[in-house]
C-alpha cells in the first residue's frame, strides 16, 4: 500500500468537484476555505466547484478538473469539494494511469467514494474517507481536527464520541444531539485492512470496470479485511439486501468485520427487519459493529481506504487506530 506525501504548512489543497458544486451553500464553502487557509494551507479551486448543480459540471469535465489537479505538481493534496449523486458518471474518464503516477491525498467522503474506493483497490494507493471540502467549520470540533490531523499525519488513534447529531440536525443548527452507544453481539476486537465507504455509491460499483475488490482482497487476504459502510438513506430493507450483494459478489472473503455507521435518513419499512436485524441476517457469523461514528452523522471518524486497523468495542464504547503499512 502507498501512502501518499502527507502536507505541511505552506501547502496547497487543491478543490474540485467531481460530483456536485457547492454553489447552494457558498457560505459555508468561504469558510471552510477561511478554516483551511488559518491552518496555513493555501487553496486552487478548479473551475466547476462554484457551481449551483447536481453535476458541477459534464463528467468529461468534472474528470479532466480531477486530472488538473493531479498532474500540476504544485498541488499536494485533493480535496473533493460535496458529495451529491452523479460522480459514477465521470468515473470512465478518469486518467487512473496519471493518479498513478502522481500519488497523492484525495479524500471526501459520500459520493466521492467512487474515486476513493477505486483509487485504493484498483491502484494501491490509500485515500482518506470523512470530511468534503465544505466541511470545516470556524470553531472546529474535534473530528474536524482530527481529519485535519491525519492530512499532515498526525495518525492517532480515536475513540468513539459522547454525542452525535443526525444530519438534518447538523444543517438546520437545531441543537438535538443523542447518546452514542455502538452496538455489538459482543466485546470484540478486529485487525485487518480497511476498506469502504457510501453503500449507496459502492453498490453500483459492482460488476463495472472500477469493481477491483477480488484483486484487492486476494492481495491482502493474510491482513484479513475490515469494511465499513457509510449509511446516508438506504432503507432497512435495500441494505439487508445490498449486504446480501456484496456477500454473494465475494466481498466479504477473508473479512474480519464490518464497521456500520448510522444511517443519516432511516427507514424503516419493518421492525421485524431494522437495520441491526438487517446487518445480523445478512452478516451471519461475521462479526460487526452498528451505529458507530462514521459517515453522515456528525462527529465521525476519519478513515484511511488501505490502511491497517484495529477497532476494539466494549460496553457500548470503543476507539479505532491505524497503522500505515
């Protein structure tokens, strides 16, 4: 596995848009930047990020924006500006064999998985899953920090939060933030090498030229595999039978675990089949852990597709460490 050049003061961050603009919320994008550039970072921002659109712009061009940024070696790292729903659109432009060549950070997280997962397991490169580029805030909280952190390399380890707030909540500023308590059949501990993201972007992956996840799991099968599933508004349902897909695709050989984030809109058709009865059904004797802080819910971790991990869980509690090998 590389890991790519961590970055330092001074750095540039270069922006772009692979999925939607941020042209609907240019305040928190300003700000985000003012965060970024306090840090000592500078910023480029290709010519799409602006746009006020599902799709910032054709997937030729959102592809070729991503290409601008990896071959200009003043860029040092890529941050993928929102999440939205079209990225898979750009995905067969993609200059994979200059991402190759110019090794660098990208990271994002939602549908921005597209590229993260792919980079990793097509290309051995590991990508950082957890905060777009409109995602920092001027009084930042800790998992912001910590994302910021891992961008320079300060690899610690994280513990599960106090409390979290759902993401409508987060938008709106309504103060509603609930208990965290993760859940488990059991007090477990899992090493392996992780990988994941958005379910709703991996699961059109599968069976399409940017599916490497036989060759990725083949190569890293003596690490053994922990996944981990980002739930935005997936109902209970699809994700017994996403779980299923990827099951019977062979995703699951030689996995360890899943890690299982909470879902940012639930639905729930039948109790009789929530999503910890889902996960149970379909996982069977893998062992997992549900409702952790990952993805659309806020805080949440910061994840590294490809690198190793330890996740230890307990009494509803638990942290996650990395090791980069």
């Amino acid at each position: 596995m590389l890991y790519p050049k961590f970055i330092k003061e001074k750095d540039t961050i270069g922006i772009c848009a692979p999925s939607a603009g941020v042209g609907h919320k240019l305040d928190d994008f300003r700000k985000s930047n003012r965060v970024l550039k306090s840090y000592g970072y500078r910023i480029r921002e290709t010519a799409s990020v602006r746009v006020n659109n599902v799709r910032s712009a054709s997937a030729k061009k959102r592809a070729a924006e991503l290409d601008e940024l990896v071959t200009d070696r003043k860029i040092d790292c890529i941050l993928c500006a929102a999440g939205g729903d079209f990225m898979l659109e750009m995905m067969p432009y993609v200059n994979f064999e200059h991402i190759g060549e110019n090794p660098k950070w990208i990271a994002g997280m939602s549908d921005p998985t597209n590229i993260l997962f792919t980079v990793t397991t097509m290309l051995d490169i590991a990508t950082l899953y957890g905060r777009n580029g409109a995602g920092f805030s001027e009084k930042p909280e800790r998992s912001e920090k910590t994302f910021l952190d891992y961008m320079k390399g300060d690899i610690h380890a994280q513990k599960s939060y106090s409390r979290y707030i759902n993401f409508l909540d987060m938008i709106n500023e309504i103060d509603a933030y609930q208990d965290v308590r993760w859940i488990s059949r059991k007090e477990e501990v899992l090493e392996g090498r992780l990988i994941g993201g958005c379910v709703e972007s991996l699961d059109k992956l599968i069976g399409t030229p940017f599916d490497h996840v036989d060759d990725f799991v083949e190569r890293y099968k003596d690490d053994g595999i922990i996944w981990y599933f980002d739930l935005f508004d997936m109902s209970s349902y699809n994700f017994y039978l996403t779980l299923l897909q990827f099951k019977y695709a062979g995703w699951f050989r030689y996995c360890k675990g899943v890690l299982i984030g909470r879902p940012a809109f639930p639905k729930v058709e039948d109790k009789k089949l929530d999503y910890i009865k889902a996960a149970d059904k379909a996982l069977g004797k893998i062992p997992h852990i549900m409702e952790m802080d990952i993805g659309h819910t806020f805080p949440n971790f910061t994840l590294i597709n490809g690198a190793l991990c330890k996740v230890r869980y307990k009494d509803g509690k638990g942290d996650i460490a990395f090791k980069l090998k």
